[in-house]
C-alpha cells in the first residue's frame, strides 16, 4: 500500500465518522439536550450583558458633553426667568415672585446635576469611601418601601415589595445601598403611565450573594442620543437615567457587588401578544453575611 492509498483511506475513514456524527438515529445524552435547551437563555444574558457593557462604555465616552448639556437645562431656565424680571415683563409683585421661585427651582436642579457629578468623580478617583458593615435587608427594603409607595399609588400604579426573611443580612453601606434602591424604584415610577413594579430578593449560598431584583414594565435606552445644537426641554430629566445609573453602577461595585440589566418575560401576561413583552430587571447583587463557625 502507497502514500496515495493511505490518503485515500484516511479521508474514507473521516468522512464515514462525519457521517456517524450527523446521523439521526444517534440519540444526544440528557444532559447535551439540557444544555441545547439552556443555550437561547444563556446567549440572550450575554447579548443584553453586552448591550449594558457598550452602552455604559459609551455613556462613560461622553460623560463631559452629557454633563454639559444636562447642566445647560436649568441655567437656561435661570437665565429666561431673570431676564424677564430685569426687563421689567412682570405684570405685578406676585409674577415677579413667582419667577423668582422658578429660577431657584432650576438652581436647585444645577445643584443636584452637581451632586451626581462629583459623585462619579469621587467614585472614579477612589476618594469616596464605603462604610461597610452588617445590614438587616428586609429592614432596608421596608424603607424604601415607606419612602417610595405614596408615590406610586399617586400615579395609580402597582407596587409591591416581598420581604426576605429577618436573618438575612448582607454586607453594604446602608446610606449608598438605600440611595441605589431608591433610584431603582423612583426612576420606573416617574416615567411609568401604567402597570407593575415588584422589588423582591433571591439568595444564591452557592455564590455567597443576595440578588434584589426591581422589576418594572418599563424599558429605555441607557444611551439616549444629546443634541447639542438645541436646547433642552425644561421638562427634560435632570439628572438623565444614564447618570444615575453609572453612580449606581459604581456604587455598587465599591461594594464588592454588581448592578445588572436584564429583559424578563411578564407575568402578567393574558394574551399571546402579552407574552411576547418583556420586563425590565434590575438585578443588584449584594455579598451575604457569611456567619463565623464556633
């Protein structure tokens, strides 16, 4: 037998177990068809992983013409209001007081827009510390419940808050943990006209973390486009989502914990049509308070 004829079986014998491969008759294992069957799952976490990572990393590349725009919002308003008064527009006392009160409006929206900025500064420069300490969960969600469900019962909107169980603690900052929830829940509720929000906690001993998850039937763009040749609206959200998030964002990860954005399918779904919308989930990932073996 020549080299020719061993080529010749070499590809005989590949093509004859290609062909066994991709043979009907064989049957997959249990556990290759799990897998199959847990791949759309999977490649759908990694796809919107991915879509918060670009997002973010784009929100990130333009922090300072965001900021500039965002800022530029209640200046105009300042401004607009001050030049009516000193051109003499107001048709009496109690106008002129009433443009006063909403220049100071906008000046306080500035020194919010101020706040997040210098917050994400501290963050990025390591110069804002966290106070971590053991934190009682289901007493940290109560209050956030307490603080937010006046608001959302205003806006006719369904709101519920599921309690862990009292022994479940975790290691947070509480001031920086509640300023991250509150944001969570007050955000959905201002910009919902309808529908559901639920704040409930999954624990995960395996991974030593506690996953709250704010669900809300609400979906946005984390990188909504900034037009910097017109002004913004005074209507306009100040601070943006975006920059809420990021400090959120990093809020959490100063806590050795993660902040992550995920489409879930409703459970309130009565029609077909229904169930093929999704929710928006927040999942904030929250170290567990391990307890020390005697």
């Amino acid at each position: 037998m020549n080299w020719t004829d061993l080529v010749w079986l070499g590809l005989g014998v590949g093509l004859g177990l290609s062909w066994r491969w991709r043979s009907p008759l064989t049957e997959p294992a249990p556990s290759d068809r799990s897998a199959e069957q847990n791949q759309p799952h999977s490649l759908q976490s990694l796809q919107l992983a991915y879509q918060l990572a670009t997002e973010m990393s784009q929100f990130k590349g333009g922090f300072l013409a965001r900021t500039s725009h965002e800022l530029r919002s209640p200046l105009n308003g300042m401004i607009g209001m001050q030049q009516l008064i000193l051109s003499d527009l107001c048709d009496n006392p109690e106008e002129e007081r009433d443009f006063i009160a909403q220049a100071n409006q906008s000046a306080l929206k500035m020194i919010k827009v101020l706040d997040s900025v210098l917050d994400v500064a501290r963050l990025q420069h390591g110069t804002l510390k966290m106070e971590l300490q053991p934190l009682q969960l289901a007493s940290l969600l109560q209050s956030v419940h307490d603080l937010t469900y006046l608001q959302a019962a205003d806006r006719s909107l369904q709101f519920r808050v599921t309690l862990p169980d009292d022994d479940l603690y975790v290691i947070a900052d509480p001031q920086r943990l509640k300023q991250v929830l509150l944001h969570l829940v007050d955000e959905p509720i201002a910009q919902m006209q309808e529908g559901s929000i639920e704040v409930s906690v999954q624990v995960s001993v395996e991974t030593g973390y506690a996953q709250i998850w704010v669900d809300s039937d609400r979906s946005f763009p984390l990188s909504e486009p900034i037009d910097l040749l017109h002004a913004p609206t005074a209507t306009s959200d100040v601070p943006s989502p975006g920059l809420n998030l990021l400090t959120c964002q990093m809020l959490i990860a100063l806590m050795q914990g993660t902040l992550t954005m995920a489409h879930v399918p409703s459970t309130t779904a009565t029609t077909a049509d229904d169930a093929a919308g999704k929710r928006l989930r927040f999942q904030c990932s929250i170290p567990l308070l391990v307890p020390e073996l005697d």
